[in-house]
C-alpha cells in the first residue's frame, strides 16, 4: 500500500481522463449540402430534419428559427402561422443530438451546430436570393447565433432576434454547480437528470407545457455530458456578447425562471456601452416566461418581432401598451431586468 498511494493522484487523473464527457463528433463526408422537402444535408453530410412553412406569394422575408435545449424544430409551429399570413416564410430545423436527428441526446459540441447554421444560411439565401434573412435563436438556439457570428466571418443575414438567449454562464453559477457538474461529466457522463422536482415554471401556458409533455421529440432526461456541453456553449455566447454585432432585437420574461436575470443583465450592459455598428433592442416583458413565443400572451411578442422587420427604430407596440419595457438606459437594467420585478412597470 505504501507503493501505491503515491499513484493514487495519478490512478484518479487517469480515470477521470477515460470517462470525459462524450461528445458526438460530425464526420467528414463529402456530400454537398442541400435542401430537401423534410431535412436538409449539412456540411458533414448529416440529414436534419427541416420544417418549412411558407407564404403565398409575395414573400416578403425569410425567418430561419433555431429550438432552444431538449426542443425540436416545431417549437415554431404556432409563430409560423401567424407569420406566413403576413408573407414572412419560416426554416426550422432540428439541430444536431435533438428531435429526430441520430445521436439524440447526445451533444455534438457548438462548433458543429454553429456550421450547420452557416450551412442552412447559404443553402435558404440561394433559395430565396432576393428576400431579407433573417434567423430567430430561442434559448439554446440564440447562443448559437451569437457563437457563429464572428468578427471576422459575420453571418450575412439582415437581423436577428434573441428569445432569452442561452448565456448563463460559468461565471455567473455558484461554485458548487460548476465542480459538481465537472465531476459527473467526467466519472459519470451517461446518466441522465430530469427536472423532476425542481420547482420551476416555463411558461402559464399550462395546456401546451402538457403537449410537450406527451410529445416523444422532446427530450425528458439529459445526459450530464450534454448538459456539460450546453454549459460549454453558454460560457462562449457569453463571452461572445462584447463582438456579436449583428442587428439585433433581444426578448426577455420578467418571469423567466431558467435563464437568470444577472447574465442577461450583463450581456445588454455590454451592448448598450459597446461600439457596434448595427443597433440593439431589448424588450422586457412584465407577465413574459422563458418560453416567450408559447406563453399565453405570446401574440403581443409575435406582433413585435413583425413590427421589428418593418419599422426597426419605431416604438414597439407593447410598450405602448404597458405589456413590455424597452431598455436603452443603464438605469433601465437595473430597473427591469435585475432585479427583475413585474411591479417596476406599474
């Protein structure tokens, strides 16, 4: 025994090396990517389930709408129909590890998934040459756009709009979530965690949240290897929010209870004293949750975002109508976001 326990540090490193967290790696295949009518052919050669929802003519822009974690490409199905009755055409796709993609459940690391957006961009702007792109990240899908969208390679779309975008960080989680989630990354990487017990509300739309429930694409139990993956994504859209200078419009729920205020508070300082060349939103919605685009007053958030693309520098209707606060002041931060109180509005 004396011999050994010199090696136990070593035996240990060892084992935790051996189980690090498995991620899905794309391949190299040399396929050219293309769109077909249920998925579309990435870089790598990897079929995506597509979901498309176009207007009759004339179409007057394009949405390509990223799903936030566990989600799957319909979770724009009820903001696609209210946006093809007004020309606007939708691509959603399912992202890699997620719905019916191979390797569900399995995280594929955000470099994959930020060129499968490159990929989709190139293929929907060859399709559609002369219609203004534009891409809507929900949650997950919004720090992937941040991510993708570099200094020196931009995105070549004409807006985007951020639902809650995944930017809680880990610098901004307490100490013990961050090494517990190492630790189970690396000794235990397949098991796999519910929300199960955790008192949290996603949304008042209680009948949907049941649908989801009932809906066997939606991911119920996560792999703690992707949850470490999703942590990884999350930790570069922030850091990505002092150079991600797209045209952006930035929503957020007062009652949002999975993306904490203080990150998202950050990020928006940043924009807000950064030296971007194109403009940034953000509204604040007092009775808005996470999923701000199936609460029950998601109507006022789709009536935004049409009203974003046609007149991008007017005032938004719902703060015209006391359902939202738009923040273009440092005070505005500390006022609507945190600490983020409906009451502040009254």
């Amino acid at each position: 025994m004396t011999y050994i326990q010199p090696l136990l540090p070593l035996l240990t490193c060892c084992l935790l090396w051996a189980c690090t967290p498995q991620f899905s790696s794309p391949e190299t295949v040399t396929t050219e990517p293309r769109l077909k009518d249920a998925a579309f052919i990435t870089f790598d050669g990897t079929e995506l389930p597509l979901n498309t929802w176009l207007p009759p003519e004339p179409l007057k822009a394009v949405f390509i709408g990223l799903h936030g974690y566990n989600d799957y490409s319909f979770f724009i199905n009820e903001e696609a129909h209210h946006l093809t009755d007004r020309g606007i055409g939708i691509y959603a796709y399912d992202q890699r590890g997620f719905g019916q993609t191979l390797n569900r459940g399995k995280w594929s690391g955000h470099e994959a998934m930020c060129e499968d957006l490159r990929t989709i961009i190139s293929l929907v702007k060859k399709r559609h040459s002369d219609i203004p792109l534009y891409l809507l990240g929900d949650s997950m899908g919004g720090a992937v756009v941040m991510v993708a969208d570099k200094p020196d390679n931009p995105l070549p779309v004409e807006g985007v709009v951020l639902i809650a975008p995944a930017v809680w960080s880990r610098t901004s989680m307490p100490f013990y979530q961050r090494w517990m989630l190492w630790l189970a990354s690396r000794t235990v990487p397949w098991i796999k965690l519910t929300a199960d017990g955790l008192d949290i509300t996603p949304s008042d739309n209680k009948e949907m949240l049941k649908a989801l429930g009932r809906d066997p694409l939606v991911i119920k139990e996560s792999r703690v290897d992707a949850i470490y993956g999703l942590v990884n994504l999350m930790d570069a859209a922030y850091e990505a929010a002092s150079y991600f200078n797209r045209k952006t419009l930035f929503l957020y729920g007062v009652k949002d209870e999975i993306i904490p205020p203080e990150p998202i508070a950050h990020v928006y300082r940043q924009r807000l004293n950064g030296e971007f060349s194109n403009p940034q939103r953000l509204l604040v919605y007092k009775n808005g949750y996470h999923m701000l685009l199936r609460d029950l007053q998601a109507e006022v958030v789709w009536k935004d975002i049409l009203f974003w693309i046609n007149s991008p520098s007017e005032p938004f209707p719902s703060v015209r109508e006391m359902a939202a606060q738009e923040i273009t002041r440092e005070e505005d931060i500390t006022t609507y976001i945190y600490p983020a109180s409906a009451d502040d509005f009254n």
